[in-house]
C-alpha cells in the first residue's frame, strides 16, 4: 500500500505537491469515490481517477547505478546540487533511488519507479546484506573490528552485527581497507561505527547489494537490472526477512 499522492506522481501526472493539491481540491477518486484526505493509502488493484481520466501506471523499470562521490542520492536537491537522476535524462519514466548513498560515498544504488519493489528492499525486516569498502585512518586492531561484529551503541540505538575483514594496511601512512557487511539502512551508518571504535572513514563505496556489484561499470555508469534479478532481489529480500 502506497500513499495516493505518491502513486499520482510515480505514474507521472504531476509532482507530489501538485498531486496533494488535486487531491485537496477534490479531484481524485479512488474506485469512484472522491478522497480529499492526504493520508489514504492505496494498493495495485484500486482505481485511480484524475479529473475523471483513469490514471495509467508507469511501466516499472529498474536501474543499477555506479553513484561518484559528491552526488546526491535524490531526484531533486534545493542547493542545485547533482542527484543521481541527472545520469538518466532518456528515461522517461520517473524513477527515485532505493534507499540512498551519502553525498561523499560512492558506489551501488538502485533506482526504480516500482514503489511495491522499493518498501520490500528497504523494509528493516526484509533488508539485505551491503558490502562497503571502507579506507579508514589508522590500523584497527581485531579486537576493535570484534565490536563491530557484536553491534556496536549509536545515538540511535545498537547496531545489528556485522561482518568485518581487513583487506590491507599501510603501516607507513597509518591507513587500512577495510570490508564491512551491514544489513541495516541508517543515516551515514559506516561512518559512525567507525567512529564508534576510533577509526574515521576517509573514504567509503559500496561494493555489493545482496548478489548485484558494479562489475562491468565505472562510477557515473548505469545498466538495467534483468527481469531475472528483479525477481532473485524481491526473493531475496523477503526470504531474509523471514530468516531475521
């Protein structure tokens, strides 16, 4: 179920804003009954009508995206900023990122216009395993990476565990790569943990979401997911939801 403004504007016919405003002036019906509330939720069977024109769905599609640093993970920025959808002007459609990648972290993000597909990667009982590459300042002893691997206390509550490996140091420049798998989706997560354990993050990517990775592609670069890895990524999803 899917909020009526954003079923209006995903199909198309109009910005969310506007699409609020049509249904506060009493122009939508949903199977045949005028809505005026912004709060109604709608599901794939319903009728949706705008000034009387039955509203016809986007076709989904489902894109794989090699986000560069220093671009915003959105379709709009008020600073005029570059959002991921400035990489996709031939497509029609109006897709939004799943999830989101932070302004100064590159790597795999998926962008869609299939809200139904979005919820079930990015409910919290359903999400699946990321896999960062991580360069942090100074050389994390194991015993350090252990509490990352237990969860570790942020402002926002405990971390689930994660998965850690070390897959180089720099004892010269005092730097380590470090792999880290995390299944939640909080605000500049990584970042944190780290800082949790004393060890900042200069630079962050996300290498792997569930089986997808960025091979093949150079940051700036898009494919389309096949209909085959659309179904493996709900599948995937919703069996990890049932495993957790």
């Amino acid at each position: 179920m899917e909020r009526l403004q954003k079923v209006i504007a995903h199909a198309g016919l109009a910005s969310r804003r506007k699409a609020e405003e049509l249904i506060k002036e009493g122009r939508v019906k949903v199977n045949g009954t005028v809505v005026k509330e912004l709060g109604v939720k709608v599901g794939p069977n319903d009728r949706i009508e705008v000034n009387e024109v039955p509203l016809q769905k986007e076709v989904p599609v489902y894109f794989l995206f090699y986000k560069p640093r220093g671009v915003i993970s959105a379709v709009a920025d008020d600073k005029n900023r570059k959002v991921v959808t400035d990489y996709f002007p031939h497509v029609e459609e109006r897709i939004y990122p799943v999830g989101r990648l932070d302004y100064d972290t590159s790597g795999l993000l998926l962008l869609t216009n299939d809200g139904e597909f979005a919820n079930v990667l990015m409910h919290p009982k359903h999400e699946v395993d990321k896999v960062y590459v991580a360069k942090v300042k100074g050389i994390p002893l194991r015993e350090q990476l252990r509490k990352l691997e237990k969860g570790i206390m942020l402002e926002d509550g405990k971390t689930a565990p994660a998965k850690t490996k070390v897959l180089s140091a720099d004892k010269r420049k005092q730097t380590a790569i470090i792999e880290i798998t995390i299944h939640e989706g909080r605000n500049r997560q990584v970042r944190r943990m780290f800082d949790a354990i004393g060890y900042p993050v200069l630079k962050l990517k996300r290498e792997r979401y569930g089986f997808l990775t960025l091979h093949g592609l150079s940051a700036g670069d898009a494919r389309e997911l096949t209909p085959h890895e659309v179904k493996q990524m709900r599948a995937l999803a919703l069996n990890e939801g049932k495993k957790r």
